[in-house]
C-alpha cells in the first residue's frame, strides 16, 4: 500500500505526471509498489524477468552484460532519483538485448509494473516519448563504456576506475577484490593485478588484503589525462 | 529540386508522413535534398558535421567509431530504404556520442536538413516519437555488436563476417584485403591474417591477392554454431 509520501514522491519523479489525466494518474498509482534489495542481491536478470520500470529512491545499481561464459562487462551505473527503464525492456518491442542489474547498496526502489506501464505508453504519447528518451540516455552511456573498453589504455581505465570509486565512496581505500575490479572494469583478473602491482611499484597505490589504497593521488591523475 | 517520384518515395518512406498537416508536409519537402555518394566517400564525421536525416534510396552505408589512434570498430550497416538518423544526432540532445559513416558502395540518399528536422520534431511528437523509436533501434544493432566484440571468440567472429559478405555480395569471394577485414571485425591486421591462415590450413578458405575465397561452406558454417 502506497503512503502519502510515496505518492508525493511519485509525482515529482514522474517527468510525464501532469500529462497524465485523473484516470491514468490512478491507473499508475493502482500499480506501483514499493521493494527493498540488499547489497549484492540480482534485480534483474536478462530475459529471465521483467519487473517493470524502477524508481530508485535510495540505493546504487550495477547494469552489465554477461556472456555464456560468465564474463561481465559493466555498461553503467544508476542512483538516487534515476529512473532505470531496462528492468521493463520486454515491453520495448525494439530492445533486442538483455542486461543485468545488481544492487551495489542497499536499495529503495518503487516500481510500475511492466504489463500496466506498458498500457500506459500505448495510450499515452507522452508516456511513450519519456520512455524513449530514458532510453537513449542509456545508448550514450553505453557508448562511452564501448569507448572505454575499446579504445583505452589498460592503465587509464584502471586509473579512471580507482579514482571515479574513491571518489564515490570518499575514501582512498577501494575496498574490492582483485576480482571484483576485473569484472567492473571488463577485464580479467590476472590483467588487473598485474597492473596493480605496476601502480603499486610506481607509489600510486598500496596493496594489501582489505583492498587497494590510493596514496598519490596526483600521479594517479595524471594516468588519466 | 524535387521530381514527382522524390515527392511519392518521402510520403511512402517516412512512417509518420499521414500525422502531418499540408503545412508541414510542404516545410518538409522543401527541406528535403537529393545527395549521391560515390563508393568509399565519407558522408558523416563525428562531431565534424551533421548533415541531416538520411533516407537510403539505394547504396549501403557502414556506421562506426573511431578512436584517437585511428582504430575503427564497425557498428552497424544500413541499406536500400533503411532510414539514418544519428547523421543528424546534433539534434538530439541526449545523444552524447560521435559516429563515422562511410558509402560502402554507391549511394543514392535523399537528405531532410538536421535544422529543419529538428523543427518538424519540436512541434510534431509523432516525427519526435519517430526519430527516438530509430536511434532505439541502432541501440540494439550496437549492442550486438558490442557483445560480438566483446564476448565471442575470435574464430566464430571472422567465420560469422565472411559467411555474411558472402550472402551480402552472393559470391564465394570476399574481394577484401586483410586490413579491411580487420577494420570490419574490429580487430588489427595481424590476427586476422593468423586466423585466416588457420582457415586455409583447416581447408575452410583458400587465400590469394584478390581476396578471401571459402572453399568449404559446412565448416565456415560449423565454426559459427
């Protein structure tokens, strides 16, 4: 059941709400409803589901794609107050891939059901035209990790990587596994350690067990110019 | 200027022609120009130009990136009818990325002006609606070749490009040297010419001068499964 709050919340998150006439604005609110994922829980899984459209209230989440061999590439990323529209893609007859979302925090989400939020769009072009935009957002975020992985060195990358989550977190020790970065960073983990190891005999980083310290942050920026 | 066949060609090639008025019709077709590419010219340069939406009468045209060092990675291909809209991304706010387009063979476009489109957008959401379902569908096409890059063999990837200009041009020969082929796979010279030499070897190609001839189209088609 919806609080009075959320139904604030939802009509100042919704860019289409005052398109919307008495009926629809019901009709939404009739099917959205409020869920809670912990850190590390799978939201969305390829083809294998289609919850609907997200509201994130509070709370990150991971979006990649992952091959039959189990390799992830992270495509980007979403928090507070972004909608994710390609937990719904099932319902966008010209989305032909499926991506995977992971909460990376605790998460506080509302969602509109697929099948409801898809009549919407069918009836109301507005709705429809808001939904093609979250869309293409997405295409150009996409398109810049492409450029990343495709185009650029290893060590800016890595360097991008380490000190976009330091700054994330606002801390100087990225608390990951060798592992876990490769996967963020779409690569292997023996490639990532190798060249940590590199940063590290450089006095850009220190190893130890509980992660990677970041100690010279001005020649870390300077990997990335 | 327009003949009566250009006239008939746009009111068929454009999906939301019957959502104009007289008005707009008429502002469109005088915004529309024909345009002719000879094989191999470029049409689109990144960030460089942004010459309008693009209807394909006849020709083929390759979309693709281009890093700082000069490497290539195909995106997608459009062909007879197909109509292109990331030529005119400037108009598209949300699209935040740069493409190249090259005629790959002769080509025969009609152009609607990137300013005067994006007029016909503002105060048409059907034309708006329009425009996003296509550059939705380009998402898809990078998409799939993003996970062809990134997450298939290399193998299958060559043997899946040959086989397809094979059926492309309806001839066993690829007339391609190898550093083309690289170019359209996304990858450098020097493994596709170690992956066709294991084809030859493997007595699915046979290797000359002019090009790539498949010798054996089972085991082409073997690797591709």
């Amino acid at each position: 059941m919806l609080k009075d709050e959320d139904i604030k919340y939802i009509a100042k998150a919704i860019p289409f709400w005052s398109e919307l006439n008495e009926e629809d604005k019901r009709f939404l609110l009739d099917h959205i409803f409020p869920v809670q994922y912990e850190k590390g829980n799978s939201i969305h899984s390829g083809s294998m589901d289609c919850i609907g459209v997200l509201l994130i209230r509070t709370g990150d989440i991971r979006v990649y794609i992952l091959s039959d061999e189990g390799k992830e590439v992270t495509l980007y990323r979403m928090s507070d107050g972004d909608i994710c529209i390609l937990s719904a893609s099932c319902i966008l007859d010209n989305i032909t891939f499926d991506v995977y979302m992971d909460a990376e925090s605790d998460c506080d989400l509302l969602v509109i059901e697929s099948k409801f939020y898809k009549q919407l769009c069918s009836h109301n072009i507005y709705a429809e035209n808001f939904t093609q935009k979250m869309v293409i957002d997405r295409f150009s975020d996409v398109m810049w990790a492409m450029e990343q992985i495709l185009f650029m060195s290893f060590d800016k990358r890595l360097a991008i990587f380490l000190s976009d989550e330091s700054a994330r977190t606002g801390s100087d020790v990225i608390e990951l596994t060798h592992e876990q970065i490769a996967k963020y960073v779409g690569s292997a983990r023996e490639v990532v350690s190798r060249m940590l190891k590199y940063f590290q005999e450089e006095g850009i980083v220190a190893l130890s067990r509980g992660g990677v310290k970041i100690v010279n942050k001005k020649k870390l920026k300077a990997l990335i110019k």
